[in-house]
C-alpha cells in the first residue's frame, strides 16, 4: 500500500531550513559507465570536497539556478539574486586568495 500523498507545501513550508528537495539530483547516466544510478545531494558534495564556508554558499546558489531551470527550484528563487550571491561569495574568495 503506498503511503498517503503529502499535501502541496506552501512556500512558507519549503523555506524551513530543513531538507528539501532541490538540493537533490538524479544522476541517472553517472560517466564511468561500471557505476549505478545515484541521487546527488548538495550537502554532500561541498561536505565531500571540503568546501569553504564561501564556496559552499557560491555552490549552492548555483545549485540552485540549474536546479529551478530543471523545474526542482526553491520556492521564489531568482535567477537575479542567486546570481548576486555568486558574485558576492566570488568576491570574498577573490578577497582571500593571495596574488
């Protein structure tokens, strides 16, 4: 028996903090062709690569710019603030790194 479907979440919902669906990816053709399909999570990766605090937050405002063009976008995303948040983020990284 599948489970009872989850009413539509209000954006007010979807903006908890907690996890949500468009930090996931379906990865269903991965490159090396001996490895299954998988499900990405945002998270994971920055955790995974040892992201800074400022690469993970340029990460995942592109995240989820390709995400929403996907059509798996967080509630009242906008191309225009995410792309804000790269540069801020790029310029605190530029900021930190020696010449």
């Amino acid at each position: 028996m599948l489970p009872p479907c989850r009413p539509r979440a209000t954006m007010a919902d979807d903006l908890t903090g907690g996890r949500v669906n468009y930090y996931l990816a379906r990865i269903s053709s991965p490159q090396r062709e001996d490895q299954p399909a998988y499900q990405a999570e945002c998270e994971d990766i920055i955790q995974a690569l040892g992201m800074t605090f400022d690469e993970g937050c340029l990460f995942k405002a592109l995240w989820r710019t390709a995400a929403a063009r996907l059509g798996n976008g967080k509630p009242g995303q906008k191309v225009r603030y995410d792309a804000e948040k790269m540069v801020h983020y790029a310029g605190r990284i530029l900021k930190q790194t020696p010449q």
